[in-house]
C-alpha cells in the first residue's frame, strides 16, 4: 500500500502544482476549485463509487485526500475521512471523524457533488 500511495501523491501532486497530467490521468482528475494559495483541488474520477467520491488537494510537500459521501436527492453532504499523505506517500496523519458539513455549490465539495450527482442522474436540485 506505501508503494501505490506513494506513486499516487507523487502524480496528483504533478497535476494540483502545474494542472497538468500524463496522458493516462487526463481525464482521470478534474479541479473543482482551488485553495487560499492557488493550488488547485482535484475530484479523482477513479475512485467515485455510488456517491462517494475524494478530493485531493497540496498540503505543504504532501497531499490531503478528504473522503465524502452525497446525498443527492436532499442536497446532503457528509465527510467520511481526512488523510494527509508526505511526498513519498507515508500517511502522516488522519481523521475518520464522520459527520454532515454544508452544501456550498460553488465549494470545492459541492461542485464535486454536483459531478457526482450527474454521473448517476441523481441531481436533487
């Protein structure tokens, strides 16, 4: 699992630092938004399941992966898990605290939902 992270962090961090991608992962992630510096925060497409999808964005040399699940019909968000990850892949912290947080259309979360949502037809809005 070290090894498959590390690769990971290593090629989301190429596409968040310079928005760009190798060819295999340009249509994997999709910025949603950026953070207070500038550095894009990315929905990664592979990992979308039902209604649960993950954002990545840049924490320092590493990345954060934050972890949500949609309810669509009612416009509902909920976050499942935070992990920060080193540039090398090594998980340096985590929070598994679950619970509901706002929907904000124009959030990172929130357009990423909207993605979600319109994946599987499930718009609510």
């Amino acid at each position: 699992m070290y090894f498959k992270i590390g690769g990971m962090v290593g090629a989301i961090a190429i596409f968040l630092s310079n928005g760009s991608a190798f060819a295999q992962d340009a249509q994997r992630y999709i910025t949603v938004g950026h953070d207070k510096l500038g550095n894009s925060v990315a929905l990664d497409t592979k990992t979308i399941k039902g209604t649960t999808y993950k954002l990545y964005g840049m924490y320092g040399d590493g990345i954060f992966e934050t972890t949500f699940d949609a309810s669509c019909s009612e416009s509902r968000l909920f976050r499942n898990h935070i992990a920060i990850y080193s540039s090398e892949g090594q998980l340096l912290q985590e929070d598994k605290e679950k619970g509901e947080i706002p929907f904000v259309a124009n959030s990172s979360p929130g357009k990423g939902m909207k993605i979600v949502c319109q994946k599987i037809g499930a718009l609510g809005w």
